[in-house]
C-alpha cells in the first residue's frame, strides 16, 4: 500500500522493463549456452571414444556434463543481462533510499529504464552497472548446475 500511496498504481511496475530484459534476455543466453556446452561435450566424447567409462547414448549427457554445461549456463545469463537487473534494483530503490520531498530527483522526472540507465553509467561506467555481478555468478553456478542436472535426469527417467 505504500508503494500505491507514494507513486500510484504505476509504482507497482516499476522495474518491469529491466526484469523483463534480463528475464527474456537472460533465460536465451541460458538454454543456449548450456546446449552449446553440453553439444560440444558430447562431440568430444564421440571423437574419443568411450574409452573405460560405462557406454552411455552419444545423445545422453553424463551427469557431470550436464552439471558443467548447466554451471556455464548460469555464468552466461549473469554476464549477458546483468546492467538490466542493476538498474532494476536502483529504480525499485530509489524513492525509498533518496526520498524526493517535493523536491527534483536526481533522475529528473520520474524514473526510466533508459533515464536511470544513463545516469548509472555516467555515474559508475561498465563497473558501476556490473557492481555485485562475481558474487551473483558465483551463485549461480551451482544453482544452475543442480537445475541442469536434475532436468536432465527427469528427462531421461522420464523419456
């Protein structure tokens, strides 16, 4: 209810355009880099052979394959779309961290995508937009690795 009585109905949406750029963005680079990874750990396991390991189908990720592919998975929707989630955060913030009072946002007007984008990179550059990016990969590589993992198993359970 604050939200709604300090900046109305629209305060409930502000930050969709960020999500909606990381989230459509970021979920791309997600599934095609774990197909690109996993695609490219299955050419190099056809190219050497089975050698000793069980035989598995050279369509069936080994567990471990699909747990690195799921892990670059991760790494890659951080890197590709993080600015997005920057600003998102910053706009969704803002009020609550520099109350305006009757008084002209460092935004000048009401906040934008594109406004608070440009205000954070004159402010901060590439650093400032990618600020707590290593500690949200770092996180996401085991989280993506275990969905990857878990999926690929269903799917194969489940086949």
């Amino acid at each position: 209810m604050s939200v709604v009585r300090t900046q109305g109905l629209r305060g409930l949406w502000l930050g969709h355009t960020g999500t909606l750029i990381r989230e459509t963005g970021g979920t791309a680079a997600w599934f095609t880099t774990k197909e690109y990874i996993a695609s490219l750990l299955l050419a190099r396991r056809v190219r050497q052979g089975s050698g000793s390991s069980p035989p598995t189908s050279p369509t069936e990720l080994r567990p471990w394959e699909s747990a690195l592919s799921g892990a670059c998975a991760g790494i890659a929707f951080n890197l590709a779309l993080f600015p997005a989630d920057t600003v998102k955060s910053a706009m969704q913030t803002e009020e609550e961290l520099r109350p305006r009072n009757g008084q002209a946002s460092t935004l000048q007007g009401k906040p934008s995508f594109a406004r608070t984008f440009m205000a954070m990179y004159r402010a901060q550059g590439i650093r400032g937009l990618y600020a707590g990016c290593g500690i949200t990969v770092l996180r996401s590589m085991p989280s993506s690795a275990i969905i990857f993992l878990v999926y690929d198993g269903l799917k194969k359970y489940f086949r």
